[in-house]
C-alpha cells in the first residue's frame, strides 16, 4: 500500500518537474547572452547553438583568429571581443564593451509575479495604466490590487563562464606555486572577476549566470591548480547563487565529464608533465621513476579516447540552464559524470581513495 503511494507520489514529482523544465522563457531574439572561452570547444559550439536559434549572442575570445572563425560559422547577429579573464583591463574594458550594447535596461523598480521556485514566468511588457496602478476592480485583476510586473526588456540576460585551462597538472609535488597560479587565475579568479563586473547588468536583467565547473569539482583526482579551481567555481556559485535568488536571478553549474576538448588533448598534457618531471631534482626523479612518466602518458592517451565527442551534451545543459523557465542548480554532462564520479564524490574517503589509487601510478620508492 504505502509502496505504490510513495511511487505514485514520486511519479508526480518527476512528471511535474519534466512539465516545468521544457517551459522557456520567452523573447529569445531580445536577450543578450556574454559567453567566455569561445574559441574552440563548449564555448564556440554554444555561441553557434544560441546564435541558430535567434538569440543575440557575445561571444568572447582569446585570439583574434579564433573569433574569426566563430563570425565566419555565425549570422550578423552573433558579435565577437577580444578577453583575457587574467587582465583586470581587458575584463573592464569588455564590461564597458557589453554595457555599450545591452545598454543598462532592465526590470528595475518592479516585482515580477514568479512561479514558486522558478524564474518569472510572466514576460516583460507595458500594462494597462488602471492595472499598473494597481487599482482595486478594475484593469487586469479585478478585486483586488494588482501584481506589480516588469515592465522593460531584459539588459544582459546571461552570463556564461566558460573559459579555462588545465594545464600544468602533475603531482603536487612537482609543481611550484606559480604553477596554481597560473590555472587558479583562469579558471577562478578571472571567472569571479567577470561575474562581479557584470553583476549589475545581469540583476536588473533577472537573468542567468552559468558557471563552467566539472565533475573534477566533486572528486579531486590529480595534482595541479585544475581540481583545486573547480572546487573554487562549485563554492563561488553555490554562495551566489543564494545571494541572487532575492534578485531573481538563477545561477546554475555545469559539471561535465570527460570530453574531447583542448582541456583532455594528450599531447600538450603529456609534454607539460615531462617538462615538469625533467626540471625536478635527481632525489625526487628516483622517488617517483621514469615509469610513473610513461603510465601517466598513457592514461591521458586512455583517457582521450574514452571521453565523447558528442560536445552537446554539455552545451544542451547550458542552454536549458539559460533558457528553462525553471533551470537547475547543477547539471551533470556525460555518462561518466552521472554514473561514476556523482556517485563517487558521496562515497567514504577510504572507497573513494582506493578505487581512484587503481587508476594511478605507483612511484618507485612507493608501497603498492
């Protein structure tokens, strides 16, 4: 009895959630979107998705030839700039740019009617004057004082922090602090200084932040700035996320798996982590061998052909996270992410440890 009630309900839950996940908000062909990192990979194939369906994407790069190639693939709508996420400069320079093009229009001044739980669900338009007033039996809702709604479109709808990098990644050990350094300013500093420039635009907008973190965010599994900087992006959007809520807007994390990116490329990962064992003192080469060099190059190669190519999966979880009515707080991209490392990153550190040490090198002075 308590069995099919408890299935039933469930039922329910899942239906009601898939029915308020396919709503989208409305007026694609209005909203600005900023995305970083589009010069190749998750970012370039989004810009492309969003620029297809109408959207007026802004697409930031880090090299000219790689903006190039993105307008060369898009419609006139789709604008290109040039953004370091390490230079303060460049990224004040490209809020300014932003600013310039989405001007500074938004939902200031009003409260929006909202769906419990989920974004507004009632689109930006001017209403009657007796209804905006709010006067009572007359207007839009007679009876009764009416409901104040946004009355401007949207300024910058969405932001999406896509831009990383992963290398140097090596043993602790192996790395200097200028090493971290180099990947915590990309892929967590520079994304947190982007979010504050552009968190004026993006509140009276009542839009969207989607922060690019990885399952590496759950699940620590080599040295090196890159699992560090992830599990930065998780606690950054998290406390956020709570900060905006009052402010309508959503903030949603994006944690892929493994993927055939620029990030995975084997050949840059293997020749930064042979530079790194070749400047490491002789007591240190003896403690780990050659051979904990040879097997990491072969796990990076394993690891490559492991992981899908089939980026979609990742820029789907962004889109529905930028246009969904109701998005979620967290989306995890690829079978990997959702049938391993979600389920490992709940496990004991005991269990967790001993099915990760299967995967890695054993060093030449080390137990087995």
């Amino acid at each position: 009895m308590w069995l099919y009630v408890v299935a039933s309900l469930l039922g329910l839950f899942l239906l009601r959630r898939w029915h308020r996940e396919r709503q989208t908000v409305p007026r694609l062909s209005e909203k600005h979107v900023l995305i970083t990192g589009c010069d190749s990979g998750f970012g370039s194939l989004l810009a492309r998705q969003l620029d297809a369906r109408g959207m007026r994407v802004l697409a930031a790069c880090l090299t000219e030839a790689g903006a190039a190639q993105l307008r060369a693939a898009t419609s006139d709508r789709l604008q290109t700039v040039l953004l370091d996420v390490t230079s303060s400069k460049s990224i004040a320079d490209v809020t300014a740019w932003v600013r310039q093009r989405v001007g500074d229009q938004g939902t200031t001044g009003l409260t929006p009617l909202l769906s419990p739980s989920c974004h507004p669900i009632i689109p930006s338009f001017t209403l009657p004057i007796c209804a905006s007033r709010g006067e009572a039996g007359t207007g839009l809702w007679a009876g009764g004082a009416a409901p104040a709604l946004p009355i401007s479109f949207p300024g910058l709808w969405g932001l999406v922090n896509n831009a990383g990098i992963s290398i140097p990644t090596a043993p602790n050990e192996w790395l200097s602090k200028e090493d971290f350094v180099k990947v915590l300013n990309v892929n967590l500093v520079g994304l947190v200084e982007v979010t504050l420039s552009l968190l004026p635009l993006l509140r009276r907008a009542r839009g969207r932040v989607v922060n690019v973190a990885s399952v590496m965010g759950r699940v620590s599994c080599f040295g090196g700035g890159y699992c560090i900087s992830k599990f930065g992006v998780e606690a950054f959007s998290d406390s956020l996320r709570r900060e905006l809520r009052p402010f309508g807007v959503r903030v949603s994390i994006i944690e892929p798996g493994g993927f055939q990116t620029g990030i995975i490329d084997p050949a840059p990962l293997v020749k930064g982590f042979v530079g790194l064992w070749e400047r490491l003192p002789a007591e240190a080469q003896a403690a780990y061998g050659r051979h904990y060099v040879d097997k990491y190059a072969k796990t990076t190669t394993l690891l490559q052909r492991l992981s899908s190519s089939r980026l979609s999966h990742v820029t789907d979880a962004m889109t529905h996270a930028l246009l969904s009515r109701c998005p979620r707080s967290r989306y995890a991209a690829g079978w990997d992410a959702r049938l391993i490392f979600v389920p490992l990153s709940y496990c004991p550190a005991w269990l967790s440890d001993t099915i990760i040490g299967l995967f890695l090198p054993i060093p030449a002075s080390g137990i087995p």
